[in-house]
C-alpha cells in the first residue's frame, strides 16, 4: 500500500495545505491503494515540503512529481481530454497554485484576524510552552516569502484585483458546466477545489473569500466537489 506523507486534517479539511488534499484527490482518481502518514514536520521529507508519496521505488516528492508518477503508472488523470485541453487544463492548475494559492496564504498567514485562528491549527502539534515562539518564528518566515514573491507587496485592492481575475478565469472556465472541463473531473478539479474550498473556509470574512462566495457557479462546484472529491477522505471538525 502506498503511504502519502501529509499535513494532517484542520478547518473542516482532509489537510491544511492544499496540495496534500490535491494528491489525496489524484490517488482516489487513480484507484490506487493508499494510506496517510501524517506529518507535523515538513523537514523529514526530501524536499522538506509535503506532500510526499512513498512508493515501492522510493519516495516521490510533490504534488506535481505524484501526478506524473500516477500517470506513468497508466492513471488517465485528465479522461476525456484532447491535447489542447490538456495544455488548457496545465495552464489552470499552474494559476490556481502559483496565483490565487498565494492568495489564500496571504489571507491565512499575513492577516492578523486570521491568524488569530490559523496559528492554533498550523502548530496545534507543537506543546502549548513553545507554540507562541514557534508560530511566531514561522510566520515571519512566511509573510517574507510572500513579499519575497511579491503577493504581500500589493495594496489589499490591487491584490483584491489581480486575485479577482483568476477567480474571473474560474468562473468562466466552469460555466455551467459541472467540472471545469465536462462531466467528469480531472486532475484539474483535484487542483482547484482544495483551494477554493479553503478559501471559503477561511476563519473570517476576507476580500478574497466574500468575491468567492459571490459567485453561484464557484461555490456550486464547492459543494460539488467536496461532496464527490472529498468523499472517503479524513475531515476534521
């Protein structure tokens, strides 16, 4: 049985980062047999991220790399599309994780309402004595990732606006349609949902989340996903 090395469970979600819950998705879609190894302490995996997928020729890094890996095991993880579709559905999933995602975190990490909440399910793991330093300590290191990358340098309106766009692109790209590319979903939707079920999961009404909810097709699918894609998956409360 495959163990996949992951973030454990928090905020009503299967993990509290997205890509483990994406990898989680693209096993069921796979028919693979699999087991979570949840982990507090991203350092013990190879890239010192999670997730991370241990396989019987060793230990697959990534969400992205456990795609590949699941496909060269024959999974067709986008049925029914044609090559433009999947260069469509590529772009997609690389705008979802490298824009709105950054999103998301800064909501999670920069906003001190939400972090309010969030440090206490991030480190939930670590003794009450050193959560304060600890949470402390990676947050920094985080809100300078995101200056680093350049979302937490923007005002909240012109952040506002450039996360609204993706949201845009979602929006049309759906339809109203039941996945985002026809009657079944593909790894594109494995991408999607988690972040934008964790967006709407956000412990306090943030910009990002109200322009989410506002959106009757985005939030159908929300419910649609978690409903199907979610399905077998540990959540917590």
């Amino acid at each position: 049985m495959l163990k996949l090395m992951s973030f454990p469970p928090g905020m009503q979600e299967p993990s509290l980062s997205p890509f483990c819950v994406k990898a989680m998705i693209l096993l069921n879609m796979a028919g693979q047999s699999w087991a979570p190894d949840w982990q507090a302490d991203p350092r013990k995996a190879p890239l010192r991220k999670l997730p991370a997928l241990r396989t019987p020729e060793g230990i697959v890094p990534d969400s992205g790399l456990i795609l590949r890996w699941l496909t060269g095991q024959g999974a067709d993880l986008f049925p029914g599309l044609g090559l433009e579709e999947r260069v469509q559905a590529h772009m997609l999933m690389r705008m979802v994780e490298d824009s709105l995602r950054h999103g998301l975190t800064h909501d999670r990490w920069a906003r001190d309402d939400c972090w309010a909440t969030m440090k206490f399910a991030f480190f939930a793991s670590v003794p009450a004595p050193f959560r304060v330093v600890v949470s402390d300590i990676m947050r920094r290191q985080v809100v300078q990732g995101l200056k680093t990358q350049g979302i937490a340098r923007f005002s909240e309106a012109d952040r506002l606006t450039l996360l609204g766009a993706d949201l845009d692109a979602l929006t049309v790209q759906l339809g109203e349609g039941e996945w985002l590319f026809g009657d079944r979903p593909t790894a594109a939707d494995a991408t999607t949902l988690p972040v934008l079920s964790m967006i709407d999961r956000l412990p306090v009404q943030t910009g990002l989340q109200a322009n989410l909810r506002a959106r009757g097709n985005l939030m159908d699918y929300v419910a649609r996903g978690r409903a199907r894609l979610y399905a077998g998956l540990p959540v917590s409360a």
